[in-house]
C-alpha cells in the first residue's frame, strides 16, 4: 500500500471513530474543522500532527462524508420523510462509502467499438471528459481530457496521429502490421505493448507500462522499457526511468485521479484546470511557490481548494466560471 492509501484508510476509521462519538455534527460546526475535532480526541490531535498529508486526507473523507449526509437527506425528502437533522449514516458503513466517494473518478460511457477506414477518423474529448475505445484492430486507446485524435486501421496499416492530449494504448500484438504512432514530429513503433503519449504545448512525453517502444525523434532513436520515459522538446530526447509507484501515478488520469509528491501549487492548479471547466486562479505568486503531496478526485476542483483553504489557510473565493486563490 502506498503511504497515501495508508494515510486514507487511516482518514476513513477515524471518520468512523469521531461520528461514532458524535464529534462530526455538533453545534452547527463544519465535520472538516479539524481544529476543533483535535480539541475534543488527543488521540485524534496526535495523529494529524503526523504530516500535512494525513490533514488532507482527513479534509477530503470528511467532504465525503458530507457528500454522503446530503444523498441521505435527498433520498429521505423524495420519500417524504421530515427529519429533524441530516439522517444518521451507520458508522460501519462509512470506511466503505466514503472509500467509494473519494476514489470516485472522471465519468466514462463504457468502451466503444471503432469501425475501420481508409480515411483519417477522428476522436475527440471534451475539458473533463474521458473515453475507452475499442479498435478496428481490437487494441485498446483510452483517451484523457481535452484531446484531438485521429486514426487510419485496417488491413495494411494501424496509424494513430495525436493532435493535442494524452491517450494511453493497450496494443494488440501484431508482428507482420506495426502499430506506429505520431505526434509532433516524434514516431512511437511497437508491435503489442502498454505505453501513454500526451501532447501537451511543445513537449510530448511516452510513458511505457509494458513491453517496449521504440521512439524517434528526427535522427536520434531509442528503445524504452517498462517505466521508460521519454521526453522530447524541440530537438531534444530526454529518457529516465520511474519505479512502479512513480508509474503508477503518472498513469493515474486513467481512473481519473491526480497524485502530487512534494508539486508546487501552481503546478497542481495546471493540472486540475486541465480537466475542469472552472478554471483555479493562484492571485499570489507566493501561494503557488508552497509544495502539497498526496491524491485527488480529478474532477472534483472545489474539494481541492478546500484543501487549500482548511490546511494551508488561503483565502478562496468563487467567482463565475472561476476559484480565485490568495494567502490572507
């Protein structure tokens, strides 16, 4: 388990713990007011004192746990049930719903089954959108938010060119009939293998999770393997080497959450505006200098600046299409 999940598991049974004792809903106080949680359990106090990401963890299951109280209380007024208060959840039930909230991610139709052509196809995502492809070949493409596409499969060729975005590619294994992919100027030749390619501005990046790839970028060429990386901009090939966690979270937008270890703040904000129309706006170059670690819904943004605004006590304000971001 990655020390993330741990601090999670550890997020969700003291949730249980403190609703248990009635801590989360008492004089009208927010379940996310960790001050005042700590001030009523020691117990609770010490471990928070352990790291900012176990602050965080705790911030996003209780907003899970709101989530949850808020489903509760609209079921309950479509049956017409009054409550006096925001019906009860049962404590055992809450390691696993809230579980279920957070790691709850980017919406997908299910996987489409593309027809072969002998003219270019083109796929497209929207800000936040996500989708699994089935192709004429039978390989796999899911692709990320914000993309353009196109693709030319059938008997004699399997060509995919990437305009703009991020795809990931499960290859069906063909040796006679290379699946070769471009984008930019850089061509990735495999014949069955498991490897990501964004296009994001100028850089384009290849990601191998299994089997390898070979890259070309004008004369220079290179063979990557399992956690290979590389990266090219203007005339430059760059490869390193991620372990499987690092891979691991590096490929995550495909269950669409978001990890940072140690990310500056205006780096983490990128990253959410990719895959959200409200769009994150850092008004202080000081809060964008602050580093932050741990895992995100990437589609929930408003829980985000919540983060930032309960553990690291910014000043968040909403505005039309916007979340504005200021030390105080």
């Amino acid at each position: 388990m990655t020390p993330s999940g741990k601090c999670e598991d550890e997020a969700a049974v003291w949730l249980a713990r403190l609703d248990a004792a009635g801590c989360l809903e008492k004089d009208g106080q927010p379940a996310w007011d960790i001050e005042r949680l700590c001030g009523q359990d020691p117990e609770f106090a010490k471990w928070v004192a352990g790291g900012l990401e176990k602050r965080i963890a705790f911030l996003r299951m209780a907003r899970a746990w709101l989530d949850i109280q808020r489903v509760a209380a609209f079921s309950s007024e479509l049956n017409d049930v009054k409550p006096t208060r925001s019906p009860r959840i049962p404590s055992r039930w809450i390691l696993a719903m809230a579980a279920c909230l957070a790691f709850m991610a980017l919406g997908s139709a299910g996987i489409i089954t593309l027809r072969s052509s002998p003219n270019p196809m083109l796929v497209s995502t929207d800000i936040g959108e996500m989708r699994q492809l089935l192709l004429p070949d039978e390989s796999v493409m899911q692709v990320n938010t914000n993309s353009d596409i196109e693709y030319i499969i059938d008997q004699k060729r399997r060509n995919v060119r990437i305009n703009s975005g991020e795809a990931f590619f499960d290859v069906k294994k063909n040796q006679d009939l290379p699946f070769i992919v471009d984008s930019g100027g850089v061509s990735i030749l495999v014949t069955g293998t498991s490897f990501s390619v964004s296009k994001l501005d100028r850089a384009i990046e290849v990601l191998v999770s299994e089997g390898s790839v070979r890259v070309t970028h004008g004369k220079q060429s290179v063979l990557l393997q399992h956690g290979d990386r590389a990266v090219t901009l203007d005339s430059y090939l760059l490869v390193d080497r991620l372990d499987d966690k690092q891979l691991a979270h590096q490929l995550a937008w495909r269950q669409g959450r978001l990890f940072f270890n140690d990310t500056p703040i205006r780096d983490a904000v990128a990253e959410f505006n990719r895959y959200n129309k409200v769009q994150l706006r850092i008004k202080d170059d000081e809060v964008g200098d602050v580093r932050i670690g741990g895992s995100f819904r990437a589609n929930n943004v408003r829980s985000f600046a919540e983060v930032l605004e309960h553990a690291f006590g910014y000043t968040v304000q909403e505005g039309v299409g916007e979340i504005l971001i200021r030390s105080n």
